[in-house]
C-alpha cells in the first residue's frame, strides 16, 4: 500500500508519546514492504523556503513550515494575546492546507492517516475529504476541546473547561476535523471523551492500544538492583501538570530509615525549578533529558517507575515502556492511566494529587521489595498484545475496511 501518514513532530523533532508511536508504526510499515510519505512539522529558518523534501528507501518525508507567529514547540515562550492569535491562523492555515493538497494530489496515497495537527493546520481534513481519500485518525489526547491539551483531574468544572471559549473552539474544531472513516482512540476515557463532545458524528470508533516502541524483552528480574538503595524513577516531560513538581514535594518531606532515591529523567520548562528543589535533599538525582538510546539502562537501574500525572492522560507511553522491562508502575488514578493498571499484579494507583496516599505507597515499595519485584515480572502478561506487528496488521485491516462514511 503507498499510506500517508500525517503528524505535527516526528523524531528527532519530539517531545511526548505521540511521536515515538508514529515513528514505530511508519518503521513496521516500511519492514512489512509498504510505502510510506510522511507529512511533519520542518524548522527551516528561511520563510522563502519553507518546505523539503527528502527520500530514505521507501519512506518519503515532506517537511513544512507553515509562516505563524511562532513555531509550535515555542507556545510556552509567549503570552495568551499571542497563543490565542497563533490558534487562529492554525486553524484556519491556507498555505499549510495547500501544500499538502499539493503533495496529495502528486503522491496519490492509498489512505491518509493523521495524528496530532495542531502546528500544522486543521483545514488539512477538509483537503483529505475533498480529495476523496480514505482517512483514518488517532486522538492522543483532549487538544481537540482544550488547545493546551491540559485538563486537570478535579478541576473539570472550572470556567477554562466548560466556558463559552470552551463550547466555542469545541464546535470549530468538530466542524474542521469532520468525520474520517476511523478513528482511533488508544484509551476507552478518550473514545468517551470525544463521544460526549460529539466529535466525529460518522466516524466508527476504534479502541486500539499504541504498540510497543521497545520490544518487550520483560528482564526486569535478571537485571535487579542488588543494592540496598531503593530507585523511584520519575521519566518524560518535566512539566507542573506532569505531577513533578507535586512528586518532588512529597519526596522531599518523606522520610524513612530505608535507603531510597528519587531520579528525575527529562527535559521541561521546569527543569531549573526542579533543580533548585532537588538541592535539599542528596536522595534526589536530576539527569535531565537523556537519548532514547540510553533507556534501556535507566530502566534497569529502576525498582518502581512514578507516573504522577494531575491532568487527564490517554495511554502513556513510559507505561509500556516500563512494563517492556519489567518495571511495575505508582501512577495517578487518572482515567487512561488506570485502564493500565492492575493494582497490585502490575503496579499501584493512588489519588492524583494526595500527598499522604503517596507517601503511604512509597512506604509500602520499601517494606515490600519482593512485592514490587513480582509485579515486575507480572508485566509481560499484560504486554503479550501490544507488539508492533499486531498493531499494523490492525491499522491495514482499518486502511482497507470499506465503510459507510458521510462528511
């Protein structure tokens, strides 16, 4: 099949999830002989040429810059004034539409499957349509009702959430997306979520959980810390509503006689704060970010991975990717995080934002180390059907399926 594949960031360009599950799919793709253009964001500093092209095999890579107010991994940089202009002209982005009608109309792709548009543009469903290509997309998050992509558990009702600005942007963003044949939602939370704000009226819903972007070797056992020291790992984007700065507090005022140590792996706006934080207390060791290729050995030095999220996540990737070594995971009990959670069998959940519950968890992992370490080799139960090439061999059946669709 010749698929194209549509999303804002693509490695080494990245920041979350997302883009490491689209550039696992675009590789299993390409090792099972398909063809495959990849449309994504390029940083190009001449605006007189905002667009490249460039072939490796059977992958194409169209890489465009679409003249805003500010490229799209700047937005913390500046105000509300200006992020709320920077949505507008997104949105509503001309050029960007034209230049993937453009590429489109020249490559003739099978099917379209799109990820994360903001940056890129969302009249960019209204050109697939109009093309009449088959269109398949994947929500990886709420950024289709709340721009920031940030909605803070207990804090749904809040004016920011349900306001008319809300409802507003909301509609726009139903009328833009419209209905593709598919949509993909790896959580049931945001297949429901999308559902009650009537996203994708024609569209057939899918659940299908993001592959594995680590094969699931599960050796979490034979590489076990024989040190005393008990290693919590907090591992993705050091941002406030990631919980970091909520993680690091707690740690800080608990304290025990059992030796243990909080590692923060990643990179944020925050990070500086975090560093200041940390120097109270020599427990707390700060990495930063690291290269994917150095994981593998982060993970192996990790007894309990922390996911201490305070907005609502989809399907976290650094889940997975723990479970792919062995690691069982302490997360919020926030609705996508807690499909993934066998309590006790493959990790622990607890109240998002509870300093005390917490504590009493991070009390249990150390008075129960084997524990810990049983539910760590629980984990490969559970990621036996989540490998990479069940994953595509479901997203062709969903590429070829003829369905009834209605624009």
């Amino acid at each position: 099949m010749n698929i194209c594949v549509i999303n804002n960031l693509y490695p080494p360009l990245a920041r979350g999830g997302a883009e490491q599950v689209v550039e696992k799919t675009v590789g299993t793709l390409l090792d099972a002989g398909h063809h495959v253009l990849l449309i994504t964001l390029g940083t190009q500093k001449n605006t007189q040429n905002s667009s490249s092209k460039r072939q490796l095999g059977n992958l194409v890579i169209h890489e465009y810059k679409p003249r805003n107010l500010f490229f799209y991994t700047d937005a913390h940089k500046h105000g509300f004034f200006a992020r709320f202009v920077w949505h507008v002209v997104d949105m509503f982005h001309v050029g960007s539409a034209r230049f993937v009608r453009d590429v489109l109309a020249k490559e003739q792709p099978d099917v379209v499957h799109t990820h994360n548009l903001m940056g890129l543009g969302f009249l960019i469903p209204r050109v697939i349509r109009s093309l009449g290509i088959r269109h398949v997309h994947t929500v990886h998050d709420v950024q289709l009702v709340e721009p920031s992509g940030i909605i803070l558990k207990q804090k749904e009702r809040a004016f920011r959430y349900n306001g008319f600005p809300t409802t507003i942007y909301a509609g726009l963003m139903r009328f833009l997306m419209g209905s593709p044949q598919v949509v993909i939602s790896p959580s049931n939370f945001l297949l429901e979520f999308y559902r009650k704000w009537k996203f994708f009226s024609h569209s057939r819903f899918v659940q299908l959980r993001n592959p594995m972007t680590f094969k699931a070797i599960n050796n979490k056992q034979l590489t076990s810390n024989s040190v005393e020291t008990f290693t919590f790992y907090y591992i993705g984007q050091v941002e406030e509503h990631k919980g970091v700065l909520f993680l690091l507090n707690t740690f800080l005022h608990f304290q025990t006689d059992q030796q243990c140590e909080l590692h923060i792996v990643g990179d944020g706006s925050i990070l500086e704060d975090v560093k200041k934080m940390a120097e109270k207390d020599e427990r707390v060791i700060i990495h930063g970010r690291i290269s994917r290729e150095a994981l593998p050995n982060v993970f192996g030095n990790a007894d309990m991975v922390i996911v201490p999220s305070l907005c609502y996540e989809n399907s976290p990737t650094v889940i997975f990717e723990s479970f792919a070594f062995g690691v069982p995971v302490l997360a919020s009990h926030i609705e996508g995080i807690a499909e993934l959670i066998e309590e006790g069998k493959n990790g622990m959940t607890f109240v998002a934002g509870d300093i005390r519950e917490l504590k009493e968890k991070l009390l249990w992992c150390l008075k129960h180390p084997d524990m810990v370490q049983k539910m760590g080799e629980n984990t490969g139960t559970f990621l036996k059907a989540f490998s990479s090439t069940e994953y595509v061999t479901t997203l062709l059946s969903l590429y070829q399926k003829e369905d009834k669709y209605s624009s």
